[in-house]
C-alpha cells in the first residue's frame, strides 16, 4: 500500500481527522498538501512531522469556500509537485442549532464550507485526477449524514448531499479509471466533537456498539486504503467508520 511520490492534497489538514490523514499518506510516500485556512502554526507541525518521518510536504493556506484561492493552491500544487493524484475533501465546519432557532446564516454558512468547499476543490483539482494513472476523489462525510443528529440539520444535510455527490462523480469520472469514494466516520476524538456537550457525548456513547468514540488514526487508515492502488476496482462507495452504528 505504498503511495511512492503520488500528489495528495488534504483539505483542513492543519488539526483532528485531515492532520491524521495527512501524516499517514506522507508515512507511506506521497507528496502531501496540508491545507488550513487560520491554523498556520498547526499546519507546519503538520508538515514537520511528516518530514521527520522522511516524508514530503508543504502547508498551503487556502479557504476554501474562495475559489480564487483554491485555484491558486492547485497551482502552487502544481509548481511544488506537479499533477495531483489524490484530492480528500476532508474540511468541514459544525454549527449546531435546533432546526426552529437556525438562522438562513447559520445553514448557508455551513453549505458553504461543507459542499461549497467541495465544489470548489474538487472542480480545481478535476482535470489532474482524471489524467491520473490512479486518481482518487475521497470525501469526508459523517454517520451524522446517514442517521441524522439532534441539532445538526445543516451538518446533516451536507453530510448527505456528499453520497450523491460521489455517486455522481464516480460515474463521471469511472471511464478514466479514477475513483471516487466516500468515508463515513462515527464519532470521532477531535476538536469538533469536544464542542458537543459532555452529557450529549455520553449519551452518544451509548449507541456505539464497540463502545468508544473512534480515534483519528481508525479514519486515516481507511484514508490510505482507498488512496492506494489495492482500491482500484472500488468506486462510488460509503465506507462507514463508525464502531458499529445502525444505519
Ligand atoms: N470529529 C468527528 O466526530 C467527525 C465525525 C464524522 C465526520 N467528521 C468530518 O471530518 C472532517 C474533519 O473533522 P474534524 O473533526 O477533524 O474537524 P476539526 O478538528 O474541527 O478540524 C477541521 C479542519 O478543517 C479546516 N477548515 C475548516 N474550515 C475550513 C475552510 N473554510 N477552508 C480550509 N480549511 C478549513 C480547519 O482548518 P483551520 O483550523 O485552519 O480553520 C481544520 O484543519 C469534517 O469534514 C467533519 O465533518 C468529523
């Protein structure tokens, strides 16, 4: 499962699930992108851990809810490492209300961020994976997506909106032989979960039969699977992360 000097761009790589993504691609020989759009700092230990590991890799700021700045990483991408093989769309952002107290603001915002961000990337970086010898489309999705959650409804729904966008894309993409896949995690131990309420987290806790939230390294394995060649004949598919959740 070697990734020997494939391009992997990661967005929102600077902390939690992409910071593991990123460490792991960079331990098994890939290129690698940490995106961030504040966490600068967090980006460059990203980057230095992965040198250290003898790995490659630089930090690149970019919002990605901007297009213009995601154009400009994908050429920054391109002067650093040359074409992309390997796009996660792994940024995402939480704003959790009731339904009834959400404001138009607070839904468009996470749109915005979660599948507008998603668009952007995947737009600018579309034309290096189809002309990948291995391409790889991998979205972040969440069991959130598939079961619904209290207060989530415009995580939730973005979080869905990315099946059918990868089923999409997968058919789109499948006469190139690229790939488009989508990871599905439970739960897992990151700055976004710490935001969710002691009581509620334990409440959540309850309902995962392996009876632990998931750790980042669960995810980024997955990651690394679907990134190699061994995933080439796996396409369009919801790989569930999730301790055992029904859904
Ligand atoms: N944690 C969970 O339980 C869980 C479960 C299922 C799915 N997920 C999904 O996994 C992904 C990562 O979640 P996480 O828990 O690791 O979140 P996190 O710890 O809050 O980290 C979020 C990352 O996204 C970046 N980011 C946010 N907005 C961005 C933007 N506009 N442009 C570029 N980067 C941006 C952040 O960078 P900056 O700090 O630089 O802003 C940070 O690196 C998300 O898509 C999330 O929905 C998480």
């Amino acid at each position: 499962m070697k990734l020997d000097s494939q391009t992997c761009v990661v967005t929102g790589s600077s902390r939690g699930i992409g910071s593991g993504i990123a460490t792991e691609l960079g331990a098994h020989g890939a290129n690698v992108v940490v995106n961030y759009r504040t966490s600068e700092r967090e980006a460059y230990d990203v980057v230095e851990e992965i040198e250290a590991d003898g790995g490659t890799a630089v930090a690149i700021q970019a919002d990605v809810t901007e297009g213009d700045e995601v154009e400009a990483m994908a050429d920054r991408v391109r002067n650093a490492f040359g074409s992309t093989d390997v796009l996660v769309n792994n940024a995402g952002i939480t704003i959790d209300k009731k339904f009834e107290e959400m404001t138009r603001k607070e839904w468009d915002t996470v749109m915005d961020v979660n599948l507008g961000g998603v668009y952007n990337c995947t737009n600018a970086f579309f034309d290096d994976l189809k002309a990948a010898d291995e391409g790889r489309l991998i979205n972040i999705s969440s069991v959130v997506g598939q079961q619904g959650n209290y207060g989530q409804a415009n995580y939730a729904a973005t979080k869905s909106g990315l099946f059918g966008f990868t089923r999409t894309i997968a058919l789109e993409l499948a006469d190139s032989g690229t790939t488009a896949n989508c990871v599905s995690p439970g739960f897992v131990q990151t700055d976004m979960l710490e935001k969710v309420p002691d009581r509620v987290q334990h409440k959540i806790r309850k309902r995962i039969p392996l009876d632990r939230f998931a750790d980042i390294e669960d995810v980024a394995g997955l990651v690394r699977f679907l990134a190699s060649e061994d995933s080439s004949y796996m396409t369009g598919q919801v790989f569930g992360v999730n301790g055992g959740m029904e859904w």
